[in-house]
C-alpha cells in the first residue's frame, strides 16, 4: 500500500513536465527581453558613437574632463585640447556617450 502511494506522488502528472518546460522558455525570452537585448543595443549605440568622432567634436570623458578633440590616431587613442594650448591624450573607450551628447545638446544632466 505504502510503495503505491509514494510510486503515485514520484509520477508527474500528464502536463508536468510540460509547464515546467512554457515556464522555463518564458522565463528565458523575459531574460533576454528585458536584460540581453538592451544591453546590447547599449553596447552598438556605443561603438558607432566611439566611431564616428572626429576632429573639432567637444566630449566629456568618463572622469569628467571637459575637451575639444584636435586628433584622432590610428591606434584607438585621441589628443583633446582642454584649455587653450593644454592638450592629453586619451582612450576613445574612456569618453562618456551619455555626458558628451548631453553637452552638446546644451542640458546639464544626462538622461537616463
């Protein structure tokens, strides 16, 4: 009588497995909805914005400086001139999307 019942509560009913199964895909494309796919239009938006500077833009660099580009070199890097004749060279990974088209739509804050 005991081996019955507990062979009864061991066997998964005939829908079981399968809602586990809509469960774990729906959980899944939510992971994906709300997390990947987000991350990764970020990450793209990103690279075309590094891409496209050039000469004359004004950025802002994720430590907060404050510059005009003068150069961009081949091997990822560029010389921005920050005060009149001051110039460093930075990392093009190392400017701030977010601030630097902030400052140059003229608002203070970057959305978010």
């Amino acid at each position: 009588m005991t081996q019955a019942i507990l062979q009864a509560q061991a066997t998964p009913g005939p829908f079981g497995s399968m809602t586990t199964m809509v469960f774990m895909i729906g959980m899944i494309v939510v992971f994906w909805l709300f997390f990947i796919r987000p991350q990764a239009k970020r990450a793209k938006n990103q690279k075309k914005f590094i891409d496209d500077l050039q000469k004359g833009d004004k950025i802002v660099t994720i430590a907060g400086i404050h510059g005009k580009i003068s150069q961009v070199n081949e091997d990822g890097t560029l010389n921005i001139e920050v005060s009149p004749g001051n110039y460093i060279k930075i990392e093009k990974s190392a400017i701030s999307m977010d601030w630097t088209t902030q400052l140059n739509k003229g608002t203070a804050t970057p959305a978010k």
